[in-house]
C-alpha cells in the first residue's frame, strides 16, 4: 500500500498546476463556444420555417443523445481523413463547446419563454423590426434569467475536460496519468487532481446560487 508523500506532491505540483491552465483554458473556450452555438439553437428552432427549425432540432438531439467521448473521437480521428485537422486542445474546444451548446440551448429556450407576452406585444405595438425586438426587448430579459443555468453547464463542463485526455490534451488528468505511468505511483497525482476540482467547483456552485438568488428577486 503506498504512503503519502509530501515531498512527492511538491515535485508533481507544478505539472499539474501546468494542466490545470490547459483544464482553465478549455472550459472558458468551450464554454464560450457553448453560449454563442447554443443561442443560434434556440433561435433557430423558433424560427417559422420548417427547413431550419427542423434540420436544426434533429443535429441538437443527435449531438444530445450520443456520448461527449465518441465526439471527440470523431473530431480527432475521424475529421483529418477529410481533411479538417486540429490542434488538440482546439478540438477539445469544438468538442465541448459544440456538446454543450445542446443544452444551452434548451436554457435559452426557456429563458425566452419565460418573457412575459406582453413583451412581444408590446413591441410590435410599437412595429418595431423583428430583429430589433430580439436584440433589444426579448434576449436582454432573457439572459437576465438563465446566467445561473448556464453557470451550471460551465461547472459540468470543466468536469468533463477529463475526457480531453483520450485525445491527448495535456490537462490535469493527462498530467497526472503521465506522471504515474512514470513513477508508478497514482495515489497523490489522482487524488490531488480530484482535490483541484472540488477546490475550483464547489465555491463556483455557491457562487452561483447567491447570484440566482439575487436575480430572482
């Protein structure tokens, strides 16, 4: 049974702290990503027209309903035969970014919803283009309600950023993997990976909850 060592966490720290940014740095760009596709989602399946609401609501449920890990497969692996290649960490970022945005989109869904109807009415009482009434009456009151949601998806996704591993993105788990596979030694690279994440997450999730609770009222 292996022994904690200090001294070996000291020597490992700062390849771990080196995939933490790589971990930082997917979650902020994937998440970014999530926002923008996940708002085209959603508004394109309001749309009037079946030939984008529909083509759109089938990619969403076919990204939704197949694993994060065969996506990212598939990015890596598959797409250079066609002669789309990226860089590891930039197909992580696709990859989460393009994942997430299924859901998000379901959060701009409701968050649109959820505008009184007066709202709508209101504007085209005052005609104002369709266009207009999304960037300056509809999609401000809706962000306003689903900032804490989408919190909750970057918290999920900087949870998943393990999977960017099995295409050898160098963030905290490959990191750690590397260093055992080396030292044979997994207790204190595992486990302080495992500790970095709930020190990151669980603030994050607090955090969020007093901002959800200061918009609600």
């Amino acid at each position: 049974m292996n022994n904690w060592s200090w001294s070996y966490v000291g020597e490992i720290m700062p390849d771990i702290l080196k995939g933490l940014w790589i971990t930082i740095q997917a979650t902020i760009y994937g998440s970014l990503v999530s926002f923008a596709l996940g708002l085209v989602w959603a508004v394109a399946l309001r749309s009037r027209s079946r030939w984008l609401s529909w083509p759109v609501s089938v990619f969403v449920e076919f990204i939704r309903n197949t694993p994060l890990l065969v996506q990212l497969f598939f990015l890596f692996f598959v797409l250079p035969g066609w002669g789309l290649a990226f860089s590891p960490l930039a197909t992580g970022v696709i990859g989460l970014g393009l994942h997430y945005s299924t859901y998000t989109s379901e959060v701009y869904r409701a968050g649109i919803d959820g505008v009184p109807p007066g709202q709508w009415e209101a504007a085209t009482a005052l005609s104002l283009p369709r266009r207009r009434t999304w960037t300056a009456v509809i999609l401000p009151q809706a962000f306003r309600r689903v900032v804490p949601a989408l919190g909750n998806y970057v918290i999920a996704m900087f949870k998943d950023t393990p999977l960017l591993a099995g295409i050898t993105v160098a963030d905290m788990l490959f990191q750690a993997n590397s260093i055992s596979a080396t030292t044979f030694d997994y207790l204190e690279p595992i486990t302080i990976v495992g500790i970095l994440f709930v020190v990151i997450s669980y603030p994050t999730s607090l955090l969020l909850r007093a901002l959800e609770r200061r918009l609600v009222r």
